[in-house]
C-alpha cells in the first residue's frame, strides 16, 4: 500500500522531536512539515536550521521515517510583482531546506482568483502560472517537486486544470486535497480524478460532517475563530468545515481509496487533521494512531 503520513497541523504544540517519535511510535512511514510548535514558516524553526540538518536526517534514519515534504504558505495570487518576487525568494529556500532533509515536494499555493466576470482574472491566472513555472525550474535540479494543492479556488478541477495548461516545469504536481473539491465544489471523486490524475503526487485526507445551523455554536467558538483569522493571514482561501475523526464523517473515503488504488497511485496518503485551525477537535493523541489503522484496514478492503 502507499506510504502514510500526517501534517503537523495535526499537533501544534508538539516540538519537533516529539512529533518525530510520535510518527515512529504510530507507525507512520513519514511526516508532512507544516508547523513545528505552532511557527508555520519554516524558515524560521530553530531545528530546522542547517546546523540541525546532519543530526536530524541520522534521527530520522534510526527512527525509520522520513520528511515527506514541506507544506510553505507560498502563493503567487498576488497583484503587485513585488510580492510574487518574495514569495518566489520564499519558495526557492523552502526548496533548499526540502532537499537537504530529503523532503520531496514542496507544497503551495494558487489560493484566490478574481471573479470571472473580472478584467483581471486572466491575469491572475497567468502571475500564478508563471510563479509556479520559476519555482519548479529552480526545484528540478534539486529533486523537488512544488505541488499545488487543490485549496481555496483551486479546489475546483476545472481551475486546476485551466492552470495547469500554462505550466511547463515537469516538476509542478498536484496535491489532491480529496475532501476539498468534493466538500467544497460537490464534485464527484471520479471527476476529480479523472481530471486530476495525470499531475497528482501526493494526497491529502481528512473527513467531516454537515451539521445543522443550530449546532454550530459552541463554548470553543471564540478560540476557533482566532484559529480561523490565523489561516486566513496565511491562505486567504481557507475554508471552515465540521471536522470529524477520519472514517467517522460523511466523506466517501472507502471510494476514494478504490480509485487510487485501481490506478495504482503510489505517492503518500497524508492526514490532515486541522488542530491548530480548529482547536476544538479531538486530540492528536487520538487522531493520529486512528489514522494508520483506519486507512490500512480501507486500503485492504478495497
């Protein structure tokens, strides 16, 4: 079966060693980076430095693990070239620190686009387009892909796709968040892999239900919607969802796991347990060994 692993999402107040253990201990295979101890930029995580670097890539040899990739805030919707420059100095970093950890994709974003009936539309598109062909030139000598997840208004398939026409750098890939376009755009699996399938290298899961609009309040709500602004400043596409423990929910995943086995996908099945967006869900404690034994008996059955 595919190798597992968790997003660090998962546990925001776990130091970097921990998170290490942890991912031996539950029987992952890797771990996807996208916080160490609540700082999401990466570049600035103290064991994350390259003094770090020799220690951390033999602890995770004793432990039998690996950094599947890095998940950076980096996105090219923005108008100003400027700031498509920073971003593009960002993502070259988080390139370099992925290949001296061994890390194999770095993850971004296209984030938001302007309506379409907007004048600028086109030209967002073509700023992403361009953002994401300069990432992945300077990432193929490094043996890192720059992925683009299907997050914000590129859940949607078809806006994928129409990027993805623009992009000439072979290391560009797709993340398939697979419960965001069919949450969030009602698309049906076999769509989305269909049109997916030819740039998809990894995988994200996570489940969640539809609950009525009485049972939304709760005594955590000022605290998830302090969760909530802090992932908006980072991916002005985040969108809020009810989630629930994987296997536990309405999303198809049993489907899901069919189509990717059935066409022999090979790449990571990655948890995304929200933790640090929405603190009011179960702990990592809990989610993340429910995971590995969840998805394992779904991939045999299927």
């Amino acid at each position: 079966m595919p190798l597992l692993a968790f997003s660090t999402l998962a546990c925001p107040d776990w130091p970097l060693a921990e998170v290490l253990e942890r991912c031996s201990r539950y029987g992952y295979d890797g771990v996807e980076v996208r916080q160490i101890a609540g700082e999401t930029d990466l570049l600035q995580v103290v064991d994350l430095a390259a003094s770090r670097h020799s220690e951390l890539r033999r602890t995770l040899g004793q432990l039998g693990i690996t950094i599947c990739g890095l998940a950076s805030s980096v996105r090219f919707d923005y108008p100003h070239q400027a700031t498509r420059d920073e971003q593009l100095r960002a993502g070259r970093a988080y390139v370099e620190l992925a290949a001296s950890l061994g890390a194999r994709f770095v993850r971004v974003f296209g984030d938001v686009l302007p309506p379409a009936n907007s004048g600028t539309r086109r030209a967002t598109l073509d700023a992403i387009a361009e953002g994401l062909n300069r990432l992945g030139e300077f990432a193929a000598p490094h043996n890192v892909d720059i992925l683009l997840e299907t997050h914000g208004d590129f859940a949607e398939s078809s806006v994928v796709c129409e990027l993805m026409s623009q992009i000439d750098a072979a290391s560009v890939g797709i993340l398939w968040d697979t419960h965001h376009p069919w949450k969030f755009f009602d698309e049906p699996l076999a769509e989305t892999w269909t049109q997916l399938k030819p740039w998809v290298r990894h995988t994200h899961w996570k489940d969640s239900v539809t609950r009525p609009l009485a049972d939304t309040t709760s005594a955590t709500k000022p605290a998830a919607n302090e969760a909530s602004t802090a992932a908006h400043s980072l991916m002005s596409g985040h969108r809020e969802a009810d989630y629930v423990l994987f296997g536990g929910g309405e999303f198809p995943a049993e489907d899901c796991a069919r189509l990717l086995k059935d066409s022999g996908y090979t790449g990571w099945l990655s948890l995304e347990w929200e933790k640090l967006w929405h603190p009011q869900i179960e702990v990592p404690e809990v989610a993340l060994p429910l995971f590995v034994s969840k998805m394992r008996a779904l991939w045999e059955r299927v």
